[in-house]
C-alpha cells in the first residue's frame, strides 16, 4: 500500500499548505506564457503540459536581483545588503529534468563562495515533481543520464496513477516529509497501480561525447564553425535552461547613489568576453558555441562530475534556427573515432 493524492483533493491540499505558511507556485498561463506563477486553486495550474516554457529557475537565480543599496557620502559609503525575504514556497507539478536543474547547480552555487541569495531560497522551498508519462521529441533527459520519473533535486514525487484519478506520493527528503506531515488526512492509503513513465528514447552517446571533447585537439576541430553556422547569439537557450548560470553585475544610480544589481547574462553574447582593451578571445560565433558546450559536457563535468544539462530540450524547442544542443551532440557522437 502506497500513500496516493486524489485529483479531487489537490484544492484541499493547496488550502492546507497555505495555512502551514506556504506560498504554492504551479506552472499556469501568464501573458500567453507557461511558467511558475503563485496559485490558488488547482483549475489555476496547467499539470498537463510535457514541460513549461519557463523553467523554475527563474525563481532561485532571478533574472535581475538588487544587491547593494549604496549612498556615497564625503567621508564614507554607506551599503545596505539588500537580502531576499524569508519565504516558504512549495513548487508543484515540477518536471525531473527541472527539479534535477537545481540539484545540478547547487555545487557551483556552494563551491568557493557560498550564494546566499541562492541557498535562503533554496532551505526555504520544497519541490514538489510529477513524473512524466509523455514526452516529445525534443526531450532528452535519457541521452544525459537522468529519466523521465528521476528524483534529483526533488522532495516530493507524485507519480500519475494508472486510472488517472491522481498520483502516488513519495517524500524523498526531510522537507518532504514535513510537506507531507500538513496533510494527512488529505493523503491515503491505496493499492492502485502507476502509470509508466514516459519512453525517452536515447539520441547521443554521452560517453562519445565527454570523451572526444575532454580531447585537447577538439578544441580547435574545423567541426566548430561548421555545426554553428546558423547560431545568431540570441541566447534564448541560455535564458530557457534549467542550468545556465552566467550573470553580470552593474552599478545603476547617479553620482551619489544607486543599486549594484545582478543581471543574467549570456556566453552565447558576442560582448560576455570583451576585454576593456577590445580583445575579444571568443570573437566569433563558432567559438562561443564551443564555449557553450565544452563548458556543459567537459568544463562543469570536469569540476563537479555532472553534466550541466538535465536534458528537458528547451534548448532546441525554442531556438528560432531550429538549432539547440541536441543536433551538436548528436553530430559529436556520429563523428568517426
């Protein structure tokens, strides 16, 4: 017997989280866009869709995020820490390669120098994930190691039971225990059988391609300017992924006083590498989308041992030359050894 969540009690459930003090985000529609929006009913979610267009990253890496208040004075600068509040938000109906996004750059966030900006956010929320039982053909989560129902980066799996009257329900960590803990009477007892998980079918070999990129003569393959011949920089993949990580910090204000604010930034921008001088050591396209994947499948594997990619595919869905990551790694893997 496993604990199940009926369909027809998730508004109950909702009810009972906000009266333990949490904030409850779902993916819903917004200005014709699919992402995490805070929730109040469960006609408000949108649980059928293989994947939001927006990841819940947007939520723990901000794409812009005051820091510093600062006011210079004669003598002195006065600073003031600008820290996000204490909230407790549960994220439902999170997909694997999503909750498994975060688990991915936790390390790099808690490497030489801790983010708090990032871990408050982190210690304060409970992921909340369904598993797949569909998928497209953009999905990949199999070809990078992970599954269609993995638990990385989760508290909580929900699995879609068979008759489709909800889910089954597992706490996988402390904070999902305690989650679980607000609604017991919510919860109950059943046999009913799970729906399986949805087939990924692998697309590249990982292997092939961590191996012929760890190759120091890849670096500078004809292969390069061939596969990024159609990239314009937009950087839509890099803002669309669960991983990315790169940011910029600026100082706005006048003379006197002002905000240094952290802004999401881009590798795949032909400025991110400029020097004040006018070097520029990726000043082209073909090298910056080396960058881009030298640093997710050999650079980040290289420090961490992961890959920083969780296979969800937006990459390629949204890139507006039909381009995305999948088509290089599957020509890396086909390439003759």
């Amino acid at each position: 017997m496993t604990r199940i969540l009926l369909h027809t009690r998730l508004d109950d459930c909702l009810a009972a989280w906000r009266a333990s003090g949490y904030s409850v985000l779902a993916p819903s529609k917004s200005h014709e866009l699919t992402r995490f929006n805070e929730v109040q009913h469960a006609s408000d979610m949108a649980l059928d869709l293989v994947l939001p267009e927006r990841t819940i990253k947007d939520h723990f890496f901000p794409q812009t995020e005051p820091l510093i208040r600062y006011r210079i004075k004669k003598h002195e600068i006065d600073t003031e820490e600008m820290v996000p509040p204490e909230l407790k938000r549960i994220f439902f109906g999170v997909r694997p390669c999503d909750a498994s996004g975060l688990a991915i750059d936790d390390p790099l966030f808690g490497w030489d120098y801790k983010d708090e900006y990032w871990f408050r956010r982190r210690g304060n929320s409970v992921i909340v994930t369904i598993a797949c039982t569909s998928a497209d053909d953009f999905c990949m989560c199999t070809s990078v190691q992970l599954s269609p129902d993995s638990t990385k980066g989760s508290d909580v799996m929900l699995t879609p039971l068979k008759d489709g009257r909800g889910w089954q329900v597992l706490a996988l960590t402390d904070r999902g225990n305690a989650l679980l803990e607000t609604i017991p009477s919510i919860l109950q007892e059943s046999d009913a059988e799970p729906a399986p998980p949805a087939s990924v079918p692998v697309k590249f070999d990982i292997d092939k391609v961590t191996a012929w990129l760890a190759d120091p003569a890849s670096f500078e393959s004809h292969f390069w300017k061939e596969i990024s011949q159609r990239c314009i920089g937009c950087a839509s993949c890099t803002f669309l992924c669960p991983t990315c990580h790169c940011f910029d910090i600026q100082d706005e204000g006048d003379t006197y006083s002002g905000i240094r604010r952290k802004n999401w930034d881009s590798c795949s921008f032909a400025m991110f590498t400029m020097h004040t001088s006018g070097h520029n050591p990726r000043n082209t396209q073909s090298t910056r989308w080396r960058q881009r994947i030298m640093h997710k499948f050999n650079y980040y594997r290289g420090k961490f041992d992961v890959n920083s990619c969780s296979g969800c595919g937006r990459c390629t869905r949204q890139c507006p030359v039909d381009m995305g990551i999948t088509e290089t790694l599957q020509s890396i893997s086909n390439l003759p050894r």
